[in-house]
C-alpha cells in the first residue's frame, strides 16, 4: 500500500500526508485515520471510494449515510476488514493511530489479546506489546499505532515508549486535556494533550478519579526532565475567580446562607465544594472585598442583600 510515513517523537511511525508540490499526482488516505473520500461507484453492497494511489476503498452499505449521490465527499475512518484489506466506515472508533485510549478487552487468544475500540473489528495487541497478560472484560490504558512490519493497527501497552520525550511546549497555568493513566504512591500519572507524561499529587486530589478518565487540568509546574505537574483546579488569580463564582452561586441557591467560614476544617471545604481551603478563603476574600458577602461570626458566610 503507498503511504508515506514521519518520525513524530523518534520513537513512532505514523502516517503522513503526501507533499502536494509539483509531481504529486494522487492522494494517499491514512490508514487509521479519518480521511475525506469521494464516492466513485455505488454497488449492491455498498459504495466504492476513491484512495488515490491506494485504489478504491469499499463503504459497506451499513455505513452509507442517506441521499449520498456519485461524486459526493463523505468523511470516512479507514481501517483493515478481516482480509487485511483497506476498508471504510463512518462509525467514529474510541481512538485513531497516534492516540493513547482507555480500551476493553473483548478476548484473548493464542497471540495476544483483542480490544474493542468501537468498531466491529477488535484492535489487535498481542504480548510481546503487554505488560502483563491482558484479561477479559478488564479496561487498559494503550497507544495505538501501525506496527512496522505487518502493516497491521496494533496497540501496545507499553505506552512509556510512545510518550515524547522533548520539552513540552506549556506554561504554568495553560489548560490542558488529560487522560487517567495509572494510580502511584505519589498520586496518578496522566498523560497530557495526547503526548506528554504527567502527574496529578494526591495533595491535589480534591475529588475521585480513575484510570481511563478523561478531565481537563492545568498545569503546575513543568520539571526540568520534562515531565509535568498538574493540578484539577485552576491556578493563581483564576482559581480564586473561578471558585469565587461557584460560592456566589451556592449562595444564590441556598437561601443566600453557607455555615462554612474561612475558619472551617479543609476536609469540610474539600468535601463539600472539591477544593482547597486556600481556594476557598481567596474565594471568601474576593467577595468580601466585593461588597458581596459578610462574614459571620458563627464562622460562616451570607450573601448582602
């Protein structure tokens, strides 16, 4: 198949789109991606797609969107059927080629194990790419990408090795997505924007999370080996913004009362708001200072009329 391939960390091949200067003459699709197509010819079972020098790529019919004509552009996700043959479909899998995910075991076989992914063919990972024996019905953390000599999708749990090494280009406070990768002594590492390794301190941990979840974090510091700290919460000036609107509205909708004060224990604030008692007292000094809020001597806070 004619695909063009580029290092993106030095330690993963992925699919490349090809150069468009002179002498380009057909598009190549990318295999385990989503690809624009345009439709060519329509058969019994379903419609033929151009994949330039790739050929025609079959769309079963069970994946035909309605009133598609001759000549329309559908996108498309392009993976292998069960004959290792480039195949179509417009169902949306829970990851494409180059993409950490949270995957279920669907079954276990001689070779390694299958996951399902969201489309009807499983995503191969066979042992050599686990870190212990994969079981049935169990959730892992894995990067998909198209192994080098078979030309096969694979994923591989070892993610470690698919994870960039370069500096990561955020700052203190930039929000970033995340996704749950593993619980430690430390806290959970995460793995951050799809590419970088990250880690959440149990300190910070003002709420329950779990491997495979996906959150939105910021980051606290970026270490000088590259790796990343993040926090849940907003930082600085803005957390205090943020959490100070959250307060004023717990204040709208509890009868313009809350019985807890800046003198209150954390594990109450942590338990009922989800952040740290130095959020919470900024928050109370923010809507103090505000006109907004006066503070009881029972300890506790009431909105001003």
């Amino acid at each position: 198949m004619g695909m063009t391939y580029k290092k993106r960390t030095g330690k993963e091949m992925r699919p490349e789109s090809p150069s468009t200067g002179e002498g380009t003459k057909e598009a190549q699709v990318l295999l385990g991606a989503f690809n624009r197509l345009r439709v060519v010819k329509r058969v019994d079972f379903g419609l033929y797609l151009d994949g330039g020098q790739d050929g025609e790529i079959l769309l079963p019919s069970r994946y035909v969107p309605q009133d598609t004509r001759i000549g329309d552009e559908i996108e498309v996700f392009i993976y292998l059927d069960q004959d290792e043959r480039l195949i179509a479909t417009t169902e949306r899998p829970l990851a494409q080629v180059g993409d950490f995910a949270f995957l279920q075991c669907s079954w276990v076989n001689e070779y390694g194990a299958f996951l399902d992914w969201g489309l009807m063919k499983d995503l191969f990972c066979p042992f050599r790419e686990q870190k212990m024996r994969m079981e049935k019905g169990k959730g892992y953390i894995v990067h998909v990408h198209i192994d080098e000599e078979s030309y096969r999708i694979m994923a591989s749990a070892k993610v470690e090795r698919y994870l960039n090494d370069a500096p990561p280009p955020y700052q203190h406070g930039d929000e970033v997505p995340l996704l749950v990768w593993q619980k430690t002594d430390l806290g959970f590492k995460v793995i951050v924007g799809n590419e970088y390794a990250g880690l959440v301190y149990r300190d910070q941990l003002f709420t329950d999370i779990h491997t495979g979840d996906r959150l939105r974090g910021f980051v606290d510091n970026v270490r000088p080996d590259g790796k990343i700290d993040i926090t849940l919460q907003p930082t600085g000036r803005r957390a205090t913004t943020d959490f100070a609107d959250t307060l004023l509205t717990y204040l709208h909708d509890h009868d313009g009362h809350c019985d807890l004060g800046d003198k209150s224990d954390a594990a109450d604030i942590t338990a009922r708001f989800g952040v740290s008692k130095k959020t919470f007292k900024r928050a109370i000094g923010d809507l103090y200072k505000r006109r907004l809020i006066t503070i009881l001597e029972d300890g506790g806070i009431k909105l001003n009329k």
